[in-house]
C-alpha cells in the first residue's frame, strides 16, 4: 500500500509539473515588432569562368536576395515607391487610384474611400509640402552587397570560380563537366541611410561558415545556358544560405535602430501611412507623428540632401490605427497640437494594441485628449486644436 501511495504522489507531482510548464508555454507568447522598409540595391559578383563560357552568378545572387528578404522576419521591401510621380506636376484627382500612387486594388480602395469620407475631391496637390513629400519614397536604410568569392572544390582539389584574387584558371579542364565535392562563398553586405550613404549596419559572412558538402556532377553546358540549372543544384542552398546569414547579421546590428515610417496622406480627422500588413501593424497600434526640418544643397527633393531634424517639442499628433492594408494603413487622429501632419512626416511607435482590445465599432469618433509626456518617458501631443497650420 505504501509502494502504491507513493506512486499516486509521483504520478500526481508530474502531472502538476507538466501542467505548469504548459501554462508557461502558453504565455510565451511572441514579442510583436514592426518590420523595417529597406530598398534592395544589387550585389556585385565575379562570374564564374568554364571552359569555352561562363557563368552570371551576379543575376542569380540578385535573384536570390529578395527572396532571402521575402522571408525575413525583421524586414520588407517594396519593388515601387509609394509615391509615383511628384504630386506638385501631377494632374491626379483624389481617387487614390490614379497614376500619382503605387498601390495594390485593395488600397487604392482605401485610400479613395479616405478622401472621401474626408471630403477630399481636389488634387492631392495641395495636401503635399515640397520640402517633405518626396521622404515618403525614402526607406529606412538601403541594403547593398558583394560576393568576395564563391568557390567550387572538385575532386583532386582541382577549384573552379572566383576570390578577391581573382578567377581560377579553367585548362585542363574537361569540357563537359566536373564532379564536384564542396561549394564554400564569402560575401559582405552592408545597410546604409539612403540619403547619406552612412553606414549604419555591416555584415560578413565567411567561406568557413558556407563551406557545404553538395557531391553532384556540374554539367558546364547546361550552366552556359542560364541560370536555371543552377537553381536546381545544392549550389542554390550554398548561396542562400550565405545571403541569409549575411541578412540576418544586419537585422541583429540594426535592432537598435527604431522603427518609422511617413505619412502619405492627410485627410483632417485620419492620416494614411506607409505600412500595412506587410510591416506588421495592426488595428490598435497608437503611432506619433512628427514633422521634419529639411535641409538640401538646392532644390528641394531635386538636390543633394544635407541632413534633417525633427521638429522641436513634442510630437504634432498621436494617431490610433482603424484600417490596415497590404502597404498602407489608416490612422484616426485621437490627439493633435496646433501644427497639422504634413506629407513625409515621420511617424514612430507609441504603443501596440492591448491583447484585449476591441476595434470600435463604425462611426465612432475618437476622444480627444491632452497629454505631454506618458510613464514610459516617451514623448506625445502637447495640446489639441482643431485648426492647423
């Protein structure tokens, strides 16, 4: 009865530590964070050399890194700016379906129902400020790269490719093919601000860290024809592998950098920004607008930029997210100083939404308020008014 009772008291003490753990799994729950816009410039290669051709290993590097950032989790790029031509030359009505815009179907909808809903039915011309317009377009940091060296080991050490050296000779090569044993590339990639060129965030990653077993026979002839042979080889893995790491090494240097976006459009009682889905926001998120100081060599968004800074005090609105779209959302104005959002504003995280939270129903206007600063320190809207300047 004893040996019995005991085994009652270790089953039920399991049960309860596996119960526990269980609950804390439950609470694990991930941390949100808002994927940063970048812009994807090209990553520079060597080709590889065959006998009697070669192979454009740059096109297939290039081809392969959007993918890379496709699935990335801490960034997302757009393969047209949000913006398509200057609103001071464009004839555009406020549809915002129009050639001035970028947009998918769906937030085209959005942003015509917007204005409408706003009252909106002149230009976009007048909305827009030519110091700060053009910012809509700029990412957060511009990512570039280079492939230093991309090597393929055959049999016999016999190597084919290419490092900071140069290419390796291809004679005595047979012409149709070589079995190769190993795939090893180095490549660097850095992130810059966009109008600067300031390197913000650099990453390499090593021949030693890609160095892959990939036993296969490399047919030269189907490779001299593109590059969709190669896609289907163990290469392919070897250099997505070095594009991820080298991606991921940026991302972990640039946490530091907080997270913004800009307005795209002002429409009095909301404010459209640039990010939907596709960075992360979600109905609920409360976001604070400031206004920049915009200095160029000449013109305008037509001229060298010089530098930038936010305008002083606190920030001119505080908005709450109501409609989140592929790249756009829409944010109720909840509080505002004496200055109204212009075009290009920077916008930055206040707050995410509570996990309870409820989207208001439709029609309900939000409370205007007062506050200057919060608990956490961060800095808000300093006062309400109902006019802007």
């Amino acid at each position: 009865m004893k040996t019995i009772g005991k085994i009652a008291v270790l089953v039920a003490g399991a049960a309860m530590t596996m119960g526990n753990q269980k609950c804390q799994q439950q609470a694990a729950v991930p941390e949100r964070a808002l994927k940063k816009i970048v812009d994807m410039g090209s990553i520079k290669s060597s080709a590889v050399n065959f006998p009697g051709g070669s192979f454009d290993f740059q096109f297939v590097a290039n081809q392969q890194v959007y993918g890379v950032l496709q699935e990335s989790k801490d960034f997302v790029f757009k393969y047209a700016p949000p913006i398509a031509t200057a609103p001071l030359t464009s004839t555009t009505n406020a549809n915002g379906d129009t050639n001035l815009f970028n947009l998918s179907k769906a937030d085209s909808a959005m942003m015509k129902a917007s204005a409408v809903e706003a009252g909106k039915t002149d230009s976009y011309d007048v909305q827009y400020a030519q110091t700060a317009w053009c910012m809509v377009n700029v990412p957060q940091v511009k990512i570039a790269g280079s492939v230093n060296s991309f090597e393929l080991i055959g049999g016999g050490g016999i190597t084919l490719g290419f490092t900071p050296a140069g290419a390796y000779p291809t004679n005595g090569l047979a012409s149709a093919g070589l079995n190769l044993q190993f795939a090893q590339l180095d490549l660097s990639m850095i992130a810059t601000r966009p109008l600067s060129s300031t390197v913000v965030a650099a990453s390499n990653v090593t021949s030693k860290q890609t160095k892959t077993a990939v036993n296969f026979s490399l047919n030269f002839g189907a490779f001299s024809v593109g590059p969709s042979a190669y896609y289907q080889t163990p290469l392919a893995t070897v250099s997505k592998t070095a594009l991820t790491k080298a991606v991921s090494g940026l991302s972990d240097q640039l946490k530091s950098e907080e997270w913004y976006t800009r307005v795209m459009a002002n429409h009095d009682t909301h404010l459209i920004i640039v990010g939907g889905t596709d960075v992360g926001l979600e109905p609920g998120d409360q976001l604070l607008v400031y206004n920049e100081e915009y200095y160029w060599e000449g013109e305008p968004c037509n001229s060298k930029y010089l530098g930038g800074v936010a305008s002083a005090g606190a920030a001119v609105a505080k908005i709450e997210i109501d409609s989140v779209g592929d790249e756009i959302s829409r944010g109720r104005v909840i509080e505002q100083n004496d200055y109204n959002a212009v075009i290009g504003a920077k916008v930055k995280l206040f707050k995410f939404h509570a996990a309870d939270y409820v989207p208001p129903a439709a029609g309900v206007q939000p409370t205007s308020s007062s506050v200057a600063s919060t608990s956490s320190g961060s800095q808000t809207v300093a006062s309400k008014a109902t006019g802007g300047r």
